[in-house]
C-alpha cells in the first residue's frame, strides 16, 4: 500500500507476488490482494491471487465476482459472462451476480439490458452502490431527466446519502441547470463540510454562474486535498475568471506541474499567459495540449485560441 501511495507500482506488484506466496490458500486474504494487484495494474497477478482463492474455496462469492471483473478488464466477456450466471444461480437474493451482468452488458454497448440487470440488483439489494449503477445506466440510454428522477425519489427517504446526492447535483451540471447544481452540492456540504469533491465541482458551478464566491470555495476545496493538481486547476482558472491573471498563472503552473498530460489544464495554463502578454508560451501549451486529440472539453476553445497567438 505505501508502495501504491508513492506512485511505485513496480515494486508494488513484486511485493504483492511476495504476499500471495505467504497467504498461501487463505481466500479472504488473497482476494485482498488480488485487490491491490489491480491498484497496481497487475490483473495477471490478480488473476493468479484469485486461483489460489478459488482452489481452496470454489464458491467463495469474493473471490468469485473479483474475478470475473477481471475477466472483463482483460477482455475475456464469455468467461465474464458464463462466471456472472452462475453467481447469479448460486445467489438469486444478492446484488452482486445483476450487477455484473449490468457491468459486461454495458461493455458489450447493450444498455437496455444493463439497465434490466442493474435493476434487479437494486430490487435485491436497495443501497448507494446499486442505486448509482442503475442510474449511470439509465442516464446514458434515456437521458439526464430519467436519472434524475430516479435519485429525486431515492433522496426523498434516504436523506443521508451524499454519495445519491453528488451524483444528482453532477449530473444537474452536465444538464446545464447549474441553479439545481449548486443547490444540491450546497446541500451535500451541509452533511459533510470537509468534502473536497462537492467544495471543487461547487465552485465549478460557480464559475458558471459568474459567481465570484468561487475563489473562495475553490480555496476551501484546496485546503482539504492539499497538492492535488484538480483543485489547483480550479482555483488558478477561478483567479483568472475574478480578474486575477498573474495569480492565476501561477497557480495554474503548479497545477500542471503536477499532472503535465492533462489538456483541460495546459488550455487553463494557455489562456492565463494570453491574457498577461506570454502568447509565445501559450502557444507552447496549445500545442501539447491537443497534440493528444481533440478529446477534452475545451478542445474547440483551444483550436480557437492557438490560431490567435499563432
């Protein structure tokens, strides 16, 4: 785990050879370490780890289900698939089983009978986790408006669940009613102020509504997640929106230190060195940033303002 945490995943993935040679047949620890082997990104290793589960406890569900969410990254859908009906036939009453048919009919691009299975799971087994399932899948076959509605209903009886309530307030902002959004983040902090993620797309939000305030949100933000380059994006563009360029540059500069292969940061990057006189520099980060396609959000943006500083 200290390995993972300091980006090492090489040295990750022999030590986690070295723990599945010590738990031996012992499954619960194994399928904790096939775990960690995905972190690693080693789902050979996790594969391995889960054999060994499996070899001494066939029907141990863990181990079971982990594996055929292996089988799937590695593009093995029959087996997923065939792994999937027999979760199901053994536990007819758990989640689990729907839930991995959702999971590998929405990769075989069959989002009506994913919707059906993450259906069932929820009927099973009502919880955050399947609740969300159900509504990425309804969201992406029939629309915003169905998923909203889906944890409209759910919020009315499980008035705790920030998980349900972070979900509906992103998806009021991919909707474009930012009002709703901001709304609900504000709502979702009320329960959980320290939360870093609803302070960073609340302040997002705010951008969008050209509302000042969202400096100080993304300040707050940056205060609970210390050193992460999304939240320093945040803040620098913030800056830059409230009339604050050589900040922003600044701030901005950090933020793509920390993660230099994100275009939606070297764009934010780009348009502060425009506006303070650096368009030498601007077109620099232009041009990396769509040197990897044209697969971000600001990508038009960005074609727009490279043929300016040209």
């Amino acid at each position: 785990r200290a390995q993972l945490a300091n980006g090492d995943a090489a040295a990750a993935k022999t030590t986690l050879g070295a723990a599945t040679r010590f738990a031996d047949y012992n499954a619960p620890r194994q399928v904790e370490i096939a775990n960690l082997q995905l972190a690693a990104s080693n789902p050979a290793g996790a594969a391995y780890s889960l054999e060994k589960a499996l070899s001494s406890n066939p029907d141990y569900l863990p181990a079971q289900a982990l594996m055929t969410a292996v089988d799937l990254r590695t593009g093995n859908v029959a087996k997923a698939d065939k792994r999937a009906l027999g979760i199901v036939t053994l536990n007819p009453k758990r989640a689990v089983g729907f839930s991995l048919q959702g999971d590998i009919a929405m990769v075989k691009g069959q989002t009506g009978s994913a919707v059906d299975a993450y259906r069932r799971a929820h009927r099973a087994e009502p919880s955050s986790s399947t609740l969300l399932q159900l509504f990425r899948a309804l969201s992406s076959s029939e629309g915003e408006k169905t998923g909203q509605q889906l944890i409209e209903g759910w919020l009315k009886v499980n008035t705790q669940d920030n998980a349900a309530r972070k979900a509906l307030a992103d998806s009021y902002a991919r909707a474009g009613n930012f009002s709703a959004a901001r709304l609900t983040y504000d709502a979702a902090l009320k329960i959980n102020p320290d939360d870093a993620e609803a302070l960073n797309n609340l302040a997002n939000v705010q951008l969008r509504l050209k509302d000042p305030g969202a400096v100080k949100t993304a300040e707050l933000a940056l205060g609970k997640a210390p050193g992460n380059p999304l939240l320093i994006d945040t803040l620098g563009w913030a800056l830059l929106q409230n009339g604050q360029p050589d900040r922003a540059v600044q701030v901005l500069r950090d933020a793509r230190l920390r993660e230099p292969g994100n275009p939606e940061i070297r764009y934010h990057l780009a348009v502060a060195l425009a506006q303070t006189g650096r368009k030498v520099e601007a077109k620099e980060e232009l041009e990396v940033a769509l040197k990897g396609g044209r697969n971000f959000e600001s990508a038009a943006e960005a074609e727009k303002l490279l043929r300016l500083v040209r």
